[in-house]
C-alpha cells in the first residue's frame, strides 16, 4: 500500500523525505520489521519505541512514523512527525486492513466488571438470531464459530484490525468487543468506527497502572468522548458515575437500570443457584444466570440488541436461550449435594457481587466456603479489601495462591490477611498451594454448602516468575469432587 494512503487519515507535523512509495507491511514492533515496512515509534509503559528506531532502519524500514526525528536520518528512510504515535498506529491500522469497523456493526463493552459476560452474550445472541458475528474479548476471540486466542482484554490496532477484517470477510454483520481502561488510555480502539458503546460499573480495579481512580474513569470515559453522533451510548444508571461517563459523547444516550424507570429496566423475580426469573421491561424472562449482576449484564445485552434494531420478542426468546460464560458463576455439583462455583472474581466488588448472589439463593443460614487469591504485580490496595469481603460474607475463608507473577505468594496472602480481624481471622486457612486450597475447601463442604472458588475463572493457567504453568480450577473441582464422592 502507498505511504500517502496510509498516512490519510492521520494528523501530521512534519514529514521528511518522500511519501510516495510502496510500504510492505506495518508494525509498532522492531523486531518485526521487514524490507520496506513502516515503524510506528510508539512510546510505553516500560519502553520507548523511538529507542529502536536504528534497529527498524536497520531491518529495512522505508519509512517510520514518531513524535520527534531520531538523531540520525537516514536518506533512505521517510520521517513522519506526529502528534501521538499510538493514536497514528490505530488510524494506520484501519487503513492497512482497509476499515473493516466501517463493515461491521462494532459494539464496545467497558466497565471494571461485566465486560466479558455482556460482549460475549451480545455475540452469542446474534448468533442466536441468525445473524453472523465475532467477539473480542479477554476469554477468546471469535470468527463467528471459529476461536483465536487472546492475550489481552483489547488487542493492539494492527491485531485488532486483522481481526475485524477476518469478521467482515467472512460476512460477519456484527461484532462485541471488550474495551479495556489499558486500550482506551493507550489509543488501541483510535480509528475505529464504533456502531454502539456500553458502560457497565466502575469499582477499584487497575491502580497499579492508573494510579488514581479518577485516571481509571477517566480513561473509560474517553471511549465514550470519541464515539460518533451516529452510535448509541448505553450506561448503568444504577452506577454512581455512569451519568458521569456520558456527559461529553456525540452519541445518543441511553440508560438501563434494575432500581428505577431507565430506557430498558430489569427487575428480579426469582433467582436459584441455575437461574433467575427476570422481568425486561414489564416481560418476565427465564434465564439461565444467577446474580444481580448478571440482571445488570442481560439489561445490557437486552438493550443493546433493542439499539441495534433487532426485534423485541426475537431478543427476548434469545435472552432465555443463552448460556453463561466459561468461568463466570459456572456452577459445578457433586454426587454428596455441593455445589462449587468457579468466577473470575478478581476485584473486592466482584467478590462482593457473587457472594451475595450465593447468599440471596441459599439464604442466611446457609454455609459458604470462599476460595480465594490475588493476581501478583498488581494493585496491592484491594488485596486486604477483598480477603475482608470475602470473610464478612462466609463462614470459611481459604486464602491461596492466584497468579503471583514475580512476587512470592506469600507475601501477596499476607497482605490479604491484613485486612482481616481476630475473629474473620479465626475462620481463616492460609493454604498457599492452590490446589490444596479447593480440595480443602471441598473436604470441609457438608451437604448443602455452596464453595465459591474466585479469581482465576476461565483461565487454564496459573503464572508463576514468568512461566505459565497449566492450571484450571475447573478441572481441579471435578477432581476434588470425585476424590470426595
């Protein structure tokens, strides 16, 4: 593809050298550059992208694009000046794989909890409806039935975009897509044409990277800024900021609430531990979800297939129809009457959340085993918070091991265990080994208890000093079930 009409749609401060000549591929990676690629300069977290800018001329780069000139040019090389790198390698990327967001109906999911279960169901239904669609999302990426695996929340443009033309290729009419805080504050979704975006809540998540809450909102909130007049903006009205996310987008504002009038309302009939009674806009629908927050997350997909122009009673039918997602209050029972419920609970609200839909179901009296850890290398402020919510709402409390990355376990339970007091400490194992941990909570199940093992859900790893080492909670519940029966 021509330099020029790469470089359309982006705002430039300088150019030196030639943009007309042929680019033969293009990447923000220097590792990756071929004879004739575009370098993007991209500044990150932990690195610079302009530091390899030699090292892409080197490789053959014809041309690179960055927000100050290197100290040495080379003739043979054209410099793009810009404003942000990151934002110019989103544009670039939509124009590389010929904007394919234009092709598709692109719905975008943010929020600290809730993305992954709304984006996925907004997919699923779709589908359900006959309509061909792809997911972005943290689980798995989607081609319609076609699965392509994922190491991010959000991808970066070039894949993302790759992606997206793989949907629009293959017919796809629709797409949901995750939008995480990371993607929003490092320009990963610029370029992109987005048909509807939805926030579902905001809690403590991510300060490790944010720094601030209010940087946390605010770099969910930029989604909103830039979508077009042409989208729909669909947030929480039950969420204390979820006015606040709307209050600059171009985008028709919509709201969806389960304790007031909103443009799409739930209401929870009957809930049990394999599905809740919920009413949508005056209809009662059987569902196969459990929790307020899963009322929260069908409200959403409810009103956004309304948004998207699907029909009412198709997509209520459809909302009976759907399935859980992997990972997220994925119930598991044994042959002695225990129930494990395997979530990827990993913030001091979302443990909140899943175990009062635990208790909600099986009532005050009934006893809750609470299996949980915390991510290493993360925000160390919510790991006290979470042990002290998971101990005020159980009877037992085993703390383990999650992913400690390159911190040593122990001392990541040990920040969990500060926030409990002599009593919650009491009623507290401290079992760093994490399959020891569930099949310990499963030894001290009675028939009746309900185990809730948080944290790690869908994922089939657990990330040790950098090594990823096979791990499912899943598959270690089934074990523990059948050692136990």
């Amino acid at each position: 593809m021509q330099l020029n009409r790469l470089l359309s749609p982006i705002e430039i401060s300088e150019i030196v050298g030639s943009d007309d000549k042929e680019i033969t591929g293009v990447t923000a990676d220097s590792r990756q550059v071929r004879e004739g690629s575009l370098f993007i300069a991209v500044p990150g977290v932990s690195v610079d992208g302009h530091t390899f800018i030699h090292k892409a001329q080197e490789a053959g780069a014809s041309a690179v694009v960055c927000e100050h000139l290197p100290e040495q040019i080379s003739s043979s090389v054209t410099y793009v000046v810009v404003p942000s790198s990151a934002v110019a390698l989103g544009y670039i990327a939509s124009e590389w794989w010929g904007n394919p967001s234009r092709e598709l109906e692109l719905v975008g999911v943010t929020g600290t909890n809730g993305k992954t279960t709304t984006a996925t169901l907004i997919y699923e239904m779709a589908r359900l409806l006959g309509y061909k669609a792809g997911l972005l999302s943290t689980v798995c990426n989607y081609v319609e039935s076609t699965p392509y695996h994922t190491d991010h929340t959000t991808p970066d443009p070039m894949t993302i975009n790759e992606m997206l033309r793989k949907m629009a290729d293959a017919g796809c009419r629709y797409c949901a897509m995750e939008v995480s805080s990371h993607a929003a504050h490092q320009h990963r979704i610029a370029g992109l044409r987005f048909a509807g975006g939805i926030f579902t809540n905001l809690t403590r998540d991510h300060l490790d990277y944010h720094k601030t809450v209010e940087a946390y909102l605010n770099a969910k909130k930029s989604f909103f800024d830039n979508l077009p007049s042409t989208a729909f903006a669909l947030t929480n009205a039950d969420d204390k900021v979820g006015e606040v996310m709307l209050q600059n987008t171009l985008a028709s504002r919509y709201t969806y609430s389960l304790r007031a009038e909103a443009d799409f309302t739930g209401r929870i009939v009957e809930q049990r531990l394999d599905g809740t009674l919920l009413s949508l806009n005056g209809v009662e629908v059987e569902t196969l979800f459990t929790g307020k927050f899963n009322a929260y997350n069908l409200t959403a997909v409810y009103g956004a297939g309304i948004l998207l122009g699907w029909e009412r009673d198709r997509v209520l039918h459809a909302v009976s129809a759907l399935v859980p997602v992997a990972g997220r209050f994925q119930a598991f029972h044994s042959p002695g009457g225990v129930t494990a419920i395997v979530d990827y609970a990993h913030t001091p609200d979302a443990v909140v959340n899943v175990l009062q839909a635990i208790r909600e179901v099986i009532g005050p009296k009934g006893e809750i085993i609470t299996v949980v850890g915390a991510g290493g290398n993360r925000d160390k402020g919510k790991r006290p918070i979470m042990a002290r919510e998971a101990a005020a709402r159980s009877q037992r409390v085993i703390l383990t091991s999650d992913n400690p990355r390159f911190e040593e376990p122990e001392d990541i339970l040990a920040d969990m265990e500060a926030g409990l007091d002599d009593e919650a400490r009491a009623r507290t194992l401290h079992i760093t080994d994490r399959r020891q941990a569930i099949r310990t909570a499963v030894a001290l199940a009675h028939p009746g208890t309900v185990i809730l093992i948080a944290g790690k859900g869908h994922e089939d790893y657990q990330e040790v000093k950098g090594v990823k080492h096979h791990f499912d909670d899943r598959e270690e519940v089934k074990a523990a079930f059948s050692v136990n029966s």
